[in-house]
C-alpha cells in the first residue's frame, strides 16, 4: 500500500511538471531584461592590506632598566634626532665621566710633552727619545679615547632619540616602569608618508610593474575609493610574509588624510582598464557556447534568439561589449528553465 501511495504522488508531481511546462510553452517562458550599463572595465589583481608610514618604527632601549624619563606625548610631532626617553643612568653617567676625564688627562699629557719638547729635544736625550716618548703618549691617549667611546655606547643604549621627523603614534610605558632589553616604548611615524601595504603572493606579483595604478577601499569608508600609485618593487620575498611579496603602495589623492595610520582593508592593482566608460555586461551576463565563442540572448518577436557578440576587456566584474546590440537581452528569471532558439518568452519588466 505505501509503495502504491508513492507511486500515485510521484505520478502527480510529473503531471503536474508536465502542465506546468505546457503551459509556459504556450504562454512563454518568463525572462527578464539585461541592461546594458555604461562603466569603466577594470582588470586587477587585489590583496588586503594596512595603512602605514613608509618611514615608521618602534623604538627601544639596548639596555634593562628603569624608564626615569618620557619627554613626549601621544600626538607630539617631533624633528629628526630629537631626545625622546631615558633610562635611569646614573651609574653610566658617572662612568662615562670617570673615562671621559681620563681622556682628557691623556690628551692634555700629549700636549705638555710636546709643548716642552718640541723645540728642545736633546733634554730627552735627542730626536729619537722625543719620537718614542710622543709615541707612548699617542698610544695612552688611544687607549683612552678607545674606553670613553665604549663607555658612550653603553651610555647612548639608555636614551632614544627620534631617527627621523615625524609623529609619536603610541607611548607603551609611562615613566617609573620596568623596560626590558628591545621591547618597544614608542611608535613614531612621518603621516607625509602614507602608504597600503599588501602581501601578494608570487603568481599575482608577476603582473606588477611601477607606475600601475591602485584602487583602495578601507574598511572605514564602505563608500569612498582611495587612489594609489605602485612607485617601487621589492627585489626579494619576505620570508615572514609567508613567502610573498610584500608591496607598499604610496597613497595619493586628496582624501588621503582621512586615511589613518592602522586601518585597513582591499587593494585592487590597476593591470588594464578601458579608456573612459563603455558598454558592459557583467561577468555573469555574457553567455560561451562550446567553442568559447561569446553570445547573448536577445528576445525577438516573443522568441528567443541566439546573438552572437564582440567583446573587449574582461574585467573583475564587466565585460567590455564592442557589438552594437538592438534588441533587448534577456536571461531566464529562474534557473529551472533552458533558454535555446526559437523558444518563446514572456518579457517580464
């Protein structure tokens, strides 16, 4: 009984398919219209990204200690080589004053023995002691200069000072706190320098050449596009980029200061694009018969006719159409129906 039931179920479903079917043969099959929209065709290649500075870093102390001084703020804008923080030195400092005194003592005893000497070198025992003695006291001074260098560079390792002009984007310690050895304490970055960088694997990277232009859709910004200009090629993969390449894209145009430093979205690399706007069709609106060739339908007296077309550049979502078409293009309003030549259509507007 239950096979029996199933059967008289699956009986009318295929008629009532069948009706269904005969019925939008003779009345047409609904399809609705393709317009033909006039854009620019763009063909790119597209990664995401960050906006950056193409001079910014995170500066540290070579030295463990404790931050005694933080001479800048969040927001300070500050000159190339400006004093930015200290560590607590004060051991180092006496130190270096200790060597720099004995630098000084060496240079100053170079001196008096030359200033006796010079002119009266028999009170030493002639020219050749004269030589040996400015000789001994070279050699103490160098040694002495040798140390106070060395000293300064231990020295130099509890102080930063700003390696280039630019912005303090970040402040990661307060004054009083615990600095470990190369752990950042601010961030400084030139905001004249803003770029997007991507990481683009190495297939896509063989499509780059300078001057290319870029489109830059931020998060931010749903609605508004940045422009940006390729102006420089690495020469290497990046080994912690996951073996891509990593490209920074300068930031051009007149918004590009509301683009800010950390935010991020999609770049799209400009490879072709038409010359102004064209005739288009998407992607998904051009039809490929078996040997590739492209086609469109187009309805014709209330039947489908098979239409067959030139095309331009294929883009990221257009299609450049060069045919001049004077019919309305259509495509099936539900993918239930097949269109073919000859069948007859319901234009649905």
């Amino acid at each position: 009984m239950k096979k029996r039931k199933w059967l008289i179920i699956i009986g009318i479903l295929v008629v009532a398919l069948i009706g269904y079917l005969l019925f939008f043969r003779k009345t047409g099959i609904p399809v609705k219209e393709i317009k033909i929209k006039n854009v620019v065709v763009k063909k790119t290649v597209s990664a995401a990204g960050e906006v950056k500075s193409r001079e910014q870093a995170d500066l540290s102390f070579s030295a463990m200690g404790r931050l005694s001084d933080i001479a800048v703020e969040e927001g300070d804008v500050i000159s190339d080589g400006a004093y930015i923080a200290s560590l607590d030195n004060f051991t180092e400092a006496q130190s270096t004053q200790a060597v720099k005194d004995g630098r000084d003592v060496a240079k100053r005893d170079l001196e008096l023995y030359v200033e006796q000497y010079e002119t009266n070198m028999d009170a030493v025992g002639g020219q050749d002691e004269y030589a040996i003695g400015k000789r001994r006291y070279e050699e103490l001074l160098s040694k002495a200069e040798a140390t106070y260098q060395a000293q300064l560079g231990t020295l130099g390792k509890t102080y930063i000072y700003a390696p280039f002009a630019g912005k303090i984007i970040d402040i990661y310690y307060e004054a009083g706190e615990t600095v470990i050895s190369g752990s950042p304490v601010v961030k400084i970055a030139d905001e004249d320098q803003k770029i997007f960088e991507i990481q683009l694997d190495q297939e896509d990277f063989t499509y780059l050449e300078l001057g290319q232009e870029v489109d830059i859709k931020l998060d931010a910004f749903e609605d508004e596009t940045f422009t940006g200009i390729v102006t420089k090629l690495p020469s290497y993969v990046e080994d912690n980029a996951g073996k891509d390449f990593v490209i920074k894209i300068d930031i051009t145009g007149d918004n590009k200061n509301k683009a800010l430093l950390g935010m991020t979205g999609d770049a799209y690399i400009i490879l072709a694009k038409t010359d102004g706007e064209v005739p288009a069709l998407t992607f998904d609106e051009v039809q490929y018969d078996i040997d590739d060739k492209p086609f469109v339908y187009v309805f014709n007296e209330g039947r489908v006719e098979t239409l067959y077309i030139d095309l331009g550049l294929k883009g990221d979502i257009y299609t450049e159409i060069r045919s001049n078409i004077d019919k309305p293009i259509i495509q099936e309003s539900d993918s239930k129906y097949d269109l073919q030549d000859g069948v007859k259509v319901k234009l649905i507007r």
